[in-house]
C-alpha cells in the first residue's frame, strides 16, 4: 500500500497543508513549530519578495537558511519564485488548506487588505492572524458576510494575547455571574530585536508619543536609538488591544473593563516578568474572587503565538469542513492540539 491507503486504513485524515505569510522572525518560528507535527505540512511561504511552494512540503532548515542568507525564500533552489506581489502570486499557484499570517499589520489595514486579496482571487479555505489591534479587528468583524460568500473561515487574534490569553479568559469567566475586570501582563524576552523587526515595530506605536504610523516610518538606526534610551525595555500600558474587542464580541465582559499591558526587553531572552491574565468577577454566591492563569516563563513569545495559531488552524479547519464560514474569534472557539 502507498502512504495515501495506509493513512486511509488507519482512518487518518490527509495532513493539512498549511502556508505561511511573512517569514521573518514569527514566521520562520511558525515553519518549526509545523516541522514538529504530523496532522500538518508546511507546502508554502512567501515573504516581500518572493515564495516558495512544494506539494511534497518544504524543508525547513533549508527555507530558513535561505531568508537568512538570501533576504527572501524566492531564492529557494528549485522551488523559489522572486516577485513583487509574492501573496496574489502564491494563492493563484498553491494548494493549500489554510494560511498563517505571520504578517505586520502595518499600516492598520494591511491584513484586512490582504483577506481582501483571498476573497477576490476565489480561493476557499481557512485564514488564521495573531494580529494585536482593536481596530484592526473590527476592520476584519466588519467583513464577516464578505467572507462567508467566499467560503473562507477566518480566525482571527488567535496568537498569545489576543489568542491564549483570551480564550483562558472566556474560560475563566465561566465561575462568575459578573465580570468585573480582566487585566492581561505579559513579559516578553529577546535576544535581538532585529529578529522580530516588525513585533518591535508594532509594539512601539503602542507607546505613548506613538503611532501605527509614526513606528512603521521610523529607520532601523531610529530605533536603536530609541532602545538606547531605553536599556532595550519597552514599557507598554493601557495598550489598544483586540481582546477587549474580542472579549465583548463574544459576551464576556465590556471592553472598558479589559487592560492590556506588559514589558519587552530586546536585548535579553529572559522574560522580565510572568504572562498572565486575571480575570476577577462576582459568583451566582456574591463572592468576589479573581481567576489567574499564568504562562511558564520557559515558553518563548514564538511558542505562545505559533501553538495557539496552529491550534486555531485545525479548529478552522473543521469548521470549514463543515461548511462554516465567516470569522471567528479566540474567544468564541477552542483551539483543537495539533499533533
């Protein structure tokens, strides 16, 4: 028997094929994170200036080596095509079950753009972002017929927070009768900034003095030197961030009682403070108490965003196979183990 009627006579489903959009930083961390799964392969990647796509999968450490050394996967022996729209490139050519968009969204409509771009081209399938920004969530809730006359399943800030940390907060609230609060912390450890460009990049038009705009404009040597100034931390509070959107969308809790804030050291993998979400409310006793969950320091902010966003996939996956689509939030569908 081939691989095909073997996995048939096991009753087990065909690996679902996923791509990756952007392979920098996050998305080069997405690529092996699927390489460690067996109900997934990774057939496609596309960066600014090209992509790569093999039915058969790709190899990873090749693929990786390839951005680091080249700038781009495009220049991947034999597989690798350069081009300038490399994303409506690669929907047009590949057979792909779902994409990761391991994309920044700079500016704040550029993944609601791209979704456009799937919804136009006819594809059908299942779309998953860790996208972080209130509006740019609302921008892609506010698409939701949009989707679902192109029989695409969109799951969206299904990364750490908004993603992880959300959907333990939905769960959470189930002890209580009142929600009162919801206060997200996260700390963030890495080595070298330039690794994660356009995470840094995001996180500093959460600050204050800062736009989406202001950052996305700014040189690398600007940024030096603002993380100079600052020994590499970055200092975030009161963020605009889409789980309070999510959180309300889904019935939980207001978005005026939902806080999002935390620390990211560039220049230190250690994580300067724990990731948690708390969640305090009143219970059908009117007994006020607050739930914590807290992620383990030794997980990397890659681990947190890529694990969940695959989970998310496989959850999409099966709706779509069900015939649901439209757009779906961390808050209102459980992310299913990919083993």
């Amino acid at each position: 028997m081939n691989s095909e009627q073997i996995k048939n006579s096991l009753n087990i489903s065909p690996a679902i094929r996923v791509g990756v959009l952007g392979f920098g930083g996050l998305g080069q961390a997405a690529a092996k994170v699927v390489a460690g799964k067996r109900e997934m392969i990774l057939v496609a990647a596309a960066d600014q200036k090209g992509y790569a796509y093999a039915a058969e999968g790709l190899n990873t450490e090749k693929s990786v080596a390839t951005y680091q050394s080249q700038g781009s996967v495009g220049y991947l022996e034999p597989i690798g095509t350069l081009t300038n729209q490399s994303i409506q490139d690669l929907i047009e050519i590949a057979e792909v079950d779902g994409y990761f968009l391991a994309l920044p969204n700079l500016p704040n409509d550029f993944i609601p753009n791209v979704a456009k771009e799937f919804i136009k081209s006819g594809w059908r399938g299942v779309l998953v972002d860790a996208i972080k920004r209130t509006t740019a969530v609302e921008q892609l809730l506010a698409m939701k017929e949009e989707l679902e006359a192109a029989g695409i399943t969109y799951m969206t800030g299904c990364g750490a927070t908004p993603g992880l940390l959300t959907a333990a907060a939905a769960l959470a609230a189930q002890s209580y009768a009142e929600i009162h609060q919801v206060e997200i912390t996260f700390g963030v450890g890495i080595a070298n900034w330039e690794a994660y460009r356009a995470t840094v990049r995001e996180d500093i038009g959460h600050m204050p003095g800062y736009t989406v705009e202001a950052a996305r404009a700014m040189t690398d040597a600007e940024i030096e030197a603002l993380l100079d100034k600052t020994n590499g931390v970055l200092t975030l509070t009161n963020m605009e961030h889409a789980d309070d959107v999510m959180l309300e969308v889904a019935g939980i809790v207001g978005r005026d009682r939902v806080t999002v804030g935390g620390v990211v050291d560039t220049r230190n993998p250690k994580k300067p403070l724990s990731t948690n979400v708390k969640v305090t409310g009143r219970t059908f006793e009117g007994k006020i108490s607050t739930h914590t969950f807290t992620l383990g320091d030794e997980t990397s902010m890659a681990a947190n965003v890529c694990g969940p966003a695959f989970g998310y996939l496989k959850a999409g996956r099966q709706l779509h196979q069900r015939g649901i689509y439209g757009i779906f939030t961390a808050a209102e569908i459980m992310p299913q183990f990919v083993r």
